[in-house]
C-alpha cells in the first residue's frame, strides 16, 4: 500500500467559516508563541490512551484537527510502513510546522492536509479515526462526528480526546474566574474559535451527540493529568491572557483590558504562585474525557 492508494475529495471551500479565518488570523499566532506550553500539555492526555488504541499495524489512520502533527506522527509510527495516517487541519500555519517537523525525520506514511472536518472529510477509507483536542470546537458538533464516522470503513473505530467540567480543569478556568473580577465577559458577537474548550465536557449530550452522528459502542473514560501551564510565572500569566477562556474574555475587553493589565496581573501571579512546580514549569490539574466509539456500518 502507497500514500497513492487514498483518494481525498476536493475540501477547497469557497470561503473559509468565521470560525476557520479565527483559528488562521487570530489564534495561530497565538498558539504557536506557547507551543512549548501546549504540546507538553495536551500529552499527558493522549499519553495515558495511546499505549492501548484500537490501532494495528498496516493500518490507516485520520487525525482530525490535527495540529502541529505531533499525534499524527506517533499514529505513523503505530501503523507501520504498510499502513498510511492523513492530518486535517484547518489552519494553514499548524500545518507548515507539521510539514517541516514531519521533512525531519523518516516517516513516509504521513501526510497533512488543509480542511474543514465540518464540511467534509474522505469518506470509507480509514480504519481509525482520532481527534485530540479537536473535536471541541466544531459549531456544527453532530456534522463534524458524523463526518468523521463517515471517514471510516464499516467496523472502524474512533477516539476523540476532550476536556471535562471547568471545575476540573483548574488550569483554564482559574485564570477566567480572576480575569471576570476585573472585566465583563465577552458579549454574544465575540469572534471565536467556535463552541469553545468545555463544549464537550457534559457526557450524556456528547453521548446523544455521537449516537445521532451515527457511532455505536460509544464508551466515556476519564483522565486526570497535570498540565503545564508555562515555564514560570510570568510565562503562565503570558499564556493565559493570550489563549483559552481568560484570553478571550481579555481580547474582547480591549482597551480596558489594557488599561487594567497590571492589576490583573498581579492578581494572576498571586494565584499561579501557588501551583505546583515540575521539571518543565507550573503545573495545573486537568481532566478530560477520552471517548471512544465504532462505525457500525
Ligand atoms: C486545541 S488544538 C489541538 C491540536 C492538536 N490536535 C493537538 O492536540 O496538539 C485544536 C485544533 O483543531 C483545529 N480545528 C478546529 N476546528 C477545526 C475544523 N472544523 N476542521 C479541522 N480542524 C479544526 C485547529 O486548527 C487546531 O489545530
């Protein structure tokens, strides 16, 4: 089998979403000044299922919202020479960096590409379909898992990674509850990156969800794993005014927001001082489900 073998549809669409210009303009920047913060992160989780993944050798595998590849990668090295991974992504900028992290290192078998799981994804040629992170995000939830179901062969599996409740992922939402002391919450016409982080914490809708989308055998496992949250301090105060719910909240508040920087800040530091310390910075606890599901048909 050769990377030939799949066929990928045409995902070029007329426009990007608002949701997909989000994650291009405003957040890839971002993300990518606190790559060393996230990727070590987002690991702890799919560290802890990768060991045992319904994935074998000669396999081909889709990694949806795949990000600077990193998972992707790993899935190469899981299926083997005979088998094949693709990486969707809908970010131009994550897909460069996983292109050249990918020229580094002999993996022939992997290959990214620029889509939009909501609008389409190839459809019947996998047999295991894996988000880390990715999931959360679709404005369109139940189009996006269908779409991914539909990615697969009959039989074939998927495992999609995404975080709890807010209460147990310190890590996001204490920075948040501090950030709302000193501004208001971003108002209904927020520009966003879609449903947002917690959109899939809640197990009996995300259950509903993946049973219209189509999916049997659907199976809900917690993780708890610390995160690192920055290499010291001011790296984790940095990291929160820039990403997650407390970066939202900060963006959309603008000048005031500016205008109150110190204080909100020095109310931050305070409260990241507290946390626990490792080899690689702070960290925080965080909690997500990892789901996991089959394509019946
Ligand atoms: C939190 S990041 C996780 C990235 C990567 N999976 C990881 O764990 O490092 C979410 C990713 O989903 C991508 N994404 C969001 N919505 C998407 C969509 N509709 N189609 C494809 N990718 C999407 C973003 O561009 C981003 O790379």
């Amino acid at each position: 089998m050769s990377t030939t073998d799949i066929e990928l549809p045409r995902m070029d669409q007329p426009q990007d979403s608002e949701f997909v210009q989000f994650w291009n303009e405003v957040l890839a920047p971002k993300f990518t000044r606190f790559r060393h913060v996230l990727v070590g992160g987002l690991s702890y989780h799919s560290e802890a299922v990768f060991p045992r993944l319904p994935v074998r050798a000669g396999d081909r595998a889709l990694d949806v919202g795949c990000g600077w590849g990193d998972t992707a990668m790993k899935l190469g090295r899981l299926v083997g020479h005979e088998g094949e991974v693709v990486g969707i992504d809908c970010c131009d900028a994550f897909l460069e960096g996983a292109r050249a992290d990918l020229a580094q290192i002999e993996l022939k078998n992997v290959r990214f590409m620029r889509g939009d799981a909501e609008i389409a994804l190839p459809e019947g040629q996998f047999d295991f379909a894996f988000a880390r992170f990715g999931t959360m995000f679709f404005a369109n939830p139940v189009a996006g898992l269908r779409n991914m179901r539909k990615a697969l062969r009959p039989g074939g599996r998927m495992v999609h990674i995404v975080w709890r409740d807010p209460a147990d992922n310190p890590w996001l939402s204490m920075a948040k509850d501090i950030v709302l002391r000193f501004l208001p919450p971003p108002g209904e016409d927020a520009r966003s990156c879609g449903p947002g982080p917690f959109s899939m914490a809640d197990e009996p809708t995300v259950r509903k969800m993946m049973e219209i989308a189509g999916y049997s055998d659907i199976e809900f496992e917690r993780v708890d794993a610390p995160v690192r949250v920055g290499d010291d301090v001011q790296d984790a105060i940095n990291f929160q005014l820039a990403i997650g719910p407390a970066g939202e909240v900060f963006r959309e508040a603008g000048e005031l927001a500016e205008a109150k920087r110190g204080e909100i800040e020095a109310a931050l530091a305070e409260a990241i001082d507290r946390q626990a310390r490792d080899a690689d910075g702070i960290v925080m606890d965080s909690s997500s489900w990892v789901i996991s599901a089959r394509n019946p048909s």
